[in-house]
C-alpha cells in the first residue's frame, strides 16, 4: 500500500473504493492488529471527499469485523491474522471455472501464503509518507511531490529517431542477451563522461571502462552493491535524512543503520570519525552532491576526510550520484570517486544514473568501483535479472557520445533554476515569515522549514485541502519521531510548470496562515505533545 | 568468468589474452589456491590455439607466481590470496594521476576488497561448463549451445514501428516511472493470453490481472519469488537435471536443494511424494513443459498428483514456464496454474517471459500468483529496481493485444521444427550409432545421450577441434560429478540454420567417431575412472 488511491472516474463507489484498499493493507500486514486507521476528518481532508464517505468506508470494514471504532480512541484495527489456510482468498479463485477438470472444492486448496511470506525488513511504510502519497495521487492537486526531472522537455523525438538508428543498424543484436557487465561503447562512454565531469572540477582522471557495471537504474546499482558487501547484522553508516530507498535497500540485506547528521556542508564527517572506530560500520553510504532530500553539498575538506577516515578504517565508501550534473551556480566539486582516483586510491564505490539527468522510464544506472566489486556485482546481475536491456543501452550510448546529453543538460540547467527562484520567491511572497528554505546550488529539491509552532502533519491536511502536494521531510529522517525532522518539508521544483509554482507557493500560503492562526487559537497548541502516529 | 574468450583481432597476444583471464579468476578466488588449470592441450584444444600458446600463457602466471608447474600433476595454483590490503589495485589506479589534488601515494588508498565482499552462495561455475562456454564463445564455431530463438526471424521492422508509435502516443508517460506491478494494459493483456493458452487445453480459467506483477526478464520473476519465500537453510525440491539459473538463484538466498530425477513425463512426482514428508521443502521448483534441459512435459496425472501434494502439504509450486507456446506437434496440457485455478484452488506461482516467443533483449517476464505474494513481489520490486521499462512494456502490450504475438508464434511453429527434424535425421545419418536423442514436442532444446562408453567431457574436446559448440548435459545435474548426466549434452536447435545443422550434425558426428575410435584403442578406456575436474 503506497497512499490510497480514489478514480472519481469509476463506477465503484468511493467508499467501497477506499474500504478495498485499506482492508488489502489490513490483510497484508501493514496495518497491525490494535493499529489506528487515520481518523475520519483528516482522511476526508487528504482525499478531499465528504467525510460522511470515509465513514461509510470505516462502517464497511466494522461490518466486516476489521475494524472497531471506539469514542475516544479513533477506528482500531481488530483483525488477527489467521495461522490456518482460510483467510487469504481474494475472490479470484472464485472466478475460475472448470470446464474440463472440475474437482471438488477443498478449503485445502489454497495455501496460508501470508505465513509462508519470508520476512522483509525496511519494505514498511512510513505514515505520513502515506499520508503524502494518498494527496499526490490525487489527480486534482499541484504536485512538490516529485522525484522526476520534467517530463515536457523529455527529448522524446530524439529518442524516437535513436531508437530506430538502432534498430535498423543492429536490430537483431540489440534484441539478444548481453553481457551482464553492459554494452561495452556504453561503459566505454560513460568513463568518458565520468572523466569529463572530472575536468570540470580540475581533475584529470582516466577512468577505466573495464571498472563500469551497467545496473537497471541506480537502485539496482545500489542493490547489486548492497548485496556484495553486506552480511546481516553489518551496519551502515548513513546519511540522516537521506533517500529512503537507500535506507530500504540496506536494510531489506540485513543491515543495521548508524545514522549520521546532515547539514549544509553534507554529512557531519566530524562525528562519524568519532563513532567509526566504536562502531566498525562495514560501509559508508552517502550522497555528496545535491542531497536528497536537503540539497546540501559535502564541502571539499569533508570529502576528504571522509576519503582519510575510509583508508584508516578501511571502510569502503558507497557514493551515490544522481544529480551532480544538474549545477545551477557556483563551482563544480569533484565527486568522492574522482578525488580518490586522482590520488591514486581505490576506496569508492560510485553509482549513478540516466533517471535525473534524461528521464527514469530507460532504467539505466551504473557503478564504478574497484574490480573485485565489479566482477561480484556481475555475477550477481546474473542471478537477479542477467542483463540490461540493449537497444535502450545503445540509446543512452547515443546521447552521450553524440553530445545530445550535453546538450539537453544545458537546456535543464536553463529550464530548472527560473522555476527554483519561482518557488523560493513564491515562498517568500505568499509565506508570511512561516517558511524558510536552503536554496540549493543545483539538484532537484528546495529543503524548508516551517515555523516552530507548526507541525508539518498538519500542514499536509491543511495544503490537501487547498489542492497542493510536498513530501513532509520527518519520514526522511532514520530515527522517527525526530525532532529535527517534524518540522520540515522537501519541495521539487522540477516537475511543475512556472505557473504551478506561482499557484502552489500561494496555496501553501494559505495553508500555512490558516494553520499558524489555528496553532495561535489553541490553548497551548504549540506546545503540545504529538500524538502517537496512526496508520494507514 | 564465464569461459575464456580470444580476441584474435587484438593487438594483445593470445597467450597474454588467456594469462590475463586466468589470472582474474585466480584474484577473484575462482580458482582456489591448489587448484588444478585445465591441461596445456586441453585447453588449447578448447580454444583452437597452438598448444605453445597455453604453455606460453601458463609460464607467464608461473614467473608471476600464480601457478606452478608439476609432473604428473600439471599446472597448480599456488596464490594464497592476501589478508592485508597489498594485492588487489588493478592497474587503472596507476592510470590515474593528478594535476589539483595530488596527495602522497599510499598502500592504505587501496581497500582488501576481496576480503570485504559478503559470501554469495551459488555463483560458482561447473568446469565443464567453463570449458563449454571457452568452445562457444569463438566465432568460428558452430552454435548448438544457445538458449535462445532465432535471431533472424526476430520482427525488428514491427519493433520500430510499434516503438515510434508508443513514443508518438504517449512519450513522455512512457519515459517516466510506473508502478512495480507492471504497466496495467500489460498485465490486462497476459490475463487474457493466459485465459486463451489454457483454453487450448479445454479449460475455462479467468485470471485476475491484478494478480499478475511485469518482472525485468523470467529471472528476475524467479529472483523475487525466491526472495520472497525462501529463508535461509529453507529447502528446494527441484528436479535434476534443470535451469542453472533457477538453482543459483534459490542458492544465493541460502537454500538447500532436493533433487528430484526428470524422466521423459517430467519431474518424479512419486519420489517427491516419498521425499516430501521426511524432508518438508519450503516449495517445489518445476519446469513441467519443455524442460530445460531435457525437453520433457510432465503428464497430466503426474501435474494433478503434484497439486495434491502440494495442498496436502501445504508447499508452494513455482511453475516455470517460458516454452510452452513452443508446441510444434500434440495436444497441449494445461499450465499447473491453469489446473490449480480450474480446480478453484490457489497453490502455484507461475512464472514466464517474452524472451523464447519474441526475443530476450525486452527483458519482460511476468508471475501470476496469489496476491499476498504479488504484493510482497512488489515491495522487493521497489527495493531492487522500482519498476520495469514502461516504454517496452507498451511494445509487449501492442504485440499481444494486436494479435501479433500469435502471429509471429505461427512463424516460429514452421520454422523451428524444420530445424529440429532436420537435426535429427543429422544425427541418425553422422552420429554411427553413437548418439540417441528424445525427440520433443517443443521447445528449443534436443537431449542426447552418447554411447556409454564415451564421456561427453572429451567429446567437447573433440568437438571443438571439429568446430562445432553444445552444451554438455552433466552441468544441468544437482549432484556432480553425475553417473546420470555424464554421457548426455543439450543441442540447441532454434539458433542455427538448416545449414549450419546440417554440418554441426557432420562435424559432431565426426568427433564421436573418432572418440570411439580412441576409447577401443585405449586398454580399458570405457571403464576408467573419472578424474578429479580440473577447474578453469
């Protein structure tokens, strides 16, 4: 369950609609026995539907015995999962029909799949990140929500004209199996074009192809790593907040998490070498450049130290670069990677990807590390999808080595700043002093932070109301509930039109003032303890 | 490493070529210290080289000190691998130098990789299969090694134009991300193809497509099933011989294996209903229709009989099936799912592929399966690469929603069989004798057996020097080294054309000959022992 979805366009009606999938979460696990639905006011807010709707929704789940509400407490989840086979049909089974093998039905014939589920960690969902998914799937809301470049300057004809070049040049090949390592001219590109943003940064780095993995997007990359080097029980240190799919990923391999401040100058790399040699992580995870979600740059002194702190400890160092080319001002810092190279060391494992850069739908990413990781990621490509689409390999290598990606780059950096300055000005035009954020160097992400006496959950209900989506920063955060998180949010400005932002900056205004006013109105509503969070 | 592979369009020495791989296995630890190289001649041999160029590439490792010569016991590694950080810079640091931000070189720059790599269970490689791969990856040889179909008759025009039609349509959506389920017409679109495969069986099934999830190729369905239900230690029954893939997946998530034998009928459903009580598997691993390797179908009692099992015991059956629209003559008989759902029943997860009906390059596979598992697949989908490319996902929805699947089918079900009779009486005309196939009804593979007093180890060899690649049959086997396997080889007959059959058939007839020739000659040739493999 990623945020319930509603289709004003369907003929089921929205009740049923919303009752349907919460009861699927319920079934699955994600919402424990004794849990807490959200309450009725607040769902029909982050939906915008009448709450009498919601209510039919929670009557219907009551009436099903999934649920109880009780005065006081909210709708409590009062379903056991069961340990015998019954319960975990989903009336699928029931369409079928037998034609020429009807058997008899036996209860036996469908298995206690639940139980059978080996467990996953870190696939839970965050509530308020339920919360945000449930408003930015509304088709009706301006969306800050995103974590996608802008998909009306996708060069989507250029795309179409590649791919037929490269079909009609080596179509039979390209739809055959390739090495699982890549397409040797893309990883031959792409070392080139790592050693050109190298330059940009004063270093001269000759980076080996050999020493490239081509991944299914980044978070492949990062997965394929993941599973080379930990063992469960390892731990990581990491970056908090930091991407949550990169938490997931660790922690989905058995890892521990030791989380490591973030502030404008990237990971407080002070403290990590004073909890590095307590602690032993086996690696370090972290994301230098435009961070997601703060957007802040790890200074060139941090990075290394970083690079010393790795060698002392020998602990490898995992950076994860997506959007380093998206520079809007100022001077270009080396990655984590090229430092190293560039003093003849081999301490990086460095990933990256086409998703921020052109678009996500290709599914290319790539790592460069030292050989002996190269070889095992490979081997394990092998195991988990063999190897990555070719004709969409030779596409990328087309942008590169053409210089189309050059050259749409520089269309981005031209498009995105004007939005960015857009927001931050929308912001301080229609905020009224209850907003501030760190306006980023590049990347895709404005980091802010509302005023201490309101509570970015709250603002999520109140922006729904008003038609406008973000994604509350708590949730980023590794140790929830965090104090340094509650009152943060990450807003995308690459997604939206001009225009959208100009509407989206007025509506969070609105939003926020509606809110301060009723934190003011409240008897000590500033001050007050936070409730324990409910699930949906 | 998958085989040695030459370049002789080089400008690097083959003996240099062949030293640099063998040395990479040697610091990747395939090779353990002790181990034995493949024999000078062997390898030469295997290779089509001078046997001056192995000796060559061997003195090489040994004035490097990787290996050492013995009388009598031939060329044996003797490289302990380090336990400090000394040995594992490739070169490529040494390539990198520094104009801004030289530092002093030191030993601590580099990290011991190798011993920082988590243990990964299954990747390792049969030698025979080594020696296979050395023999198919040369261009002058015949190819019956392949896995796949046949490249010339791929339908790149209809690629290109249904690619530029998805971009015209829809480009930037289908650029952009979609949910880890799959693109919904897709799945809508296999629902309904699985409803008309198993109507050709005669029976009436409506699948759910919301209980169908889009994976990157087969293996990847088959990697997050596995993930899904397999724990640690967990046990797979599984027939033997099978897909080598499927067994290092479900190795690499720390199962044990059950082999169960595979007869002309399929996997020994009787054996496995003895076994099954005693051992208790976590699931059952089948691949009833066409079998990789053997070509076998199971019978429709034996597939009733192991849905009973599976319900009595309550043990999952993951069902592999991408062959078996393959058919070229005889009725079909229903999936394991198709007769599960008939039967209202709910105890198969099903998983297939585009890549033996269209091509692999697409990497579209799919999994059919009770819903708790598709929504756990698609948690693990999340964590290890979000989602699958949409833009080839709308290419597979136009193909089978155009009816273009069905006809390109057609195509391969005149050309493919064409090919398989004609390997056949090939076969019957070279072989002497000395090889017997069990002819299939499907699919792309011809199992053969040699006379018993031949050992397919040498007539890959033999072959070799002949010019002509398959694919040994001991491999495939769970328990090596295989009184069962060891005289049998796959052919692949989808790949090469009427031609090349007709002389790859010559060329291997030849070399069964002159095997048989040699093993008279030798004083108790056919009943010497088997040696200790020797591993390259």
């Amino acid at each position: 369950m990623t945020g319930i979805i509603i289709d004003r366009e369907s003929d089921v009606p929205l009740y049923l609609q919303i009752s349907a999938q919460i009861r699927a979460a319920i079934l699955q696990g994600e919402i424990e026995n004794g849990g807490r639905l959200t309450p009725e006011r607040r769902l029909a807010t982050l939906l915008n539907v009448n709450r009498t709707t919601v209510v039919n929704a929670y009557r219907e789940l009551a009436s099903e015995g999934f649920v109880t509400g009780h005065v006081g407490r909210g709708t409590v989840v009062t379903y056991q999962r069961p340990d015998s086979s019954a319960a975990v049909e989903d009336g699928s089974a029931g369409q079928a029909n037998s034609v020429a093998e009807a058997g008899p039905r036996s209860g036996r014939t469908a298995l206690p799949w639940q139980q059978l589920l080996a467990p996953l960690a870190g696939a839970g969902y965050d509530s308020m990140m339920l919360d945000a998914s449930t408003v930015a799937a509304r088709r009706d809301v301006i969306q800050f929500t995103s974590a996608t470049p802008s998909p009306e300057l996708y060069p989507v004809e250029q795309v179409d004209a590649i791919l037929s070049e490269a079909l009609e040049t080596a179509g039979q090949e390209l739809l055959q199996h390739t090495p699982s390592e890549g397409f040797e001219p893309l990883r031959a590109a792409l070392a080139a074009w790592m050693g050109a943003q190298a330059a940009t940064a004063d270093l001269a780095v000759d980076f080996n192809p050999g020493r490239i993995l081509i991944a299914s997007g980044s978070q492949q990359a990062l997965y394929l790593t993941a599973r080379a080097l930990i063992e469960p029980g390892d731990l990581v240190a990491i970056e908090s907040p930091t991407y949550l799919g990169a938490a997931q990923v660790f922690r989905a391999c058995g890892a521990r998490l030791l989380s490591i401040p973030v502030d404008r100058d990237g990971m407080n790399v002070e403290l990590l070498s004073e909890l590095i040699t307590r602690r032993r992580p086996k690696l370090i995870y972290t994301l230098p450049t435009f961070q997601n979600p703060t957007g802040s740059v790890m200074a060139l002194d941090r990075r290394k130290r970083l690079l010393d702190l790795a060698s002392r400890y020998q602990v490898p160092i995992v950076e994860d670069d997506p959007y380093s080319a998206l520079r809007y001002r100022g001077r270009p810092l080396p990655s984590l990677l090229a430092l190293d190279r560039a003093r003849g060391g081999d301490r990086v494992i460095y990933l990256s990807t086409m998703s921020k850069m052109l678009f996500p739908g290709f599914r290319i990413g790539w790592v460069s590390g030292p050989r002996p990781v190269l070889e095992r990621l490979a081997q394990i490509k092998q195991i988990v999808d063999l190897d990555t689409n070719a004709l969409v390999q030779w596409a990328v290598w087309a942008f590169l080595s053409r210089g189309l990606l050059t050259d749409h780059l520089e269309t981005l950096r031209e498009a995105y700043p004007l939005r960015l300055e857009r927001m931050v000005r929308g912001l301080a035009a229609h905020g009224n002093g209850l907003i501030e954020c760190d306006q980023p160097d590049g990347g895709l992400y404005l980091w802010c932070r509302v005023n201490d006496r309101l509570r970015v959950r709250d603002l999520l209900a109140e922006s729904a109301r008003e038609g406008v989506a973000f994604a509350p920063g708590e949730p980023f955060f590794l140790d929830t509930p965090s104090e340094a998180g509650r009152n943060t949010l990450r807003l995308n400005f690459t997604l939206p039109s001009l225009a959208e932002v100009d509407e989206g900056t007025r509506r969070l205004g609105i939003a926020l003032v509606r809110l301060y006013e009723q934190a003011r109105g409240e008897t000590g509503g500033a001050g007050r303890r936070r409730a324990v969070t409910p699930i949906v």
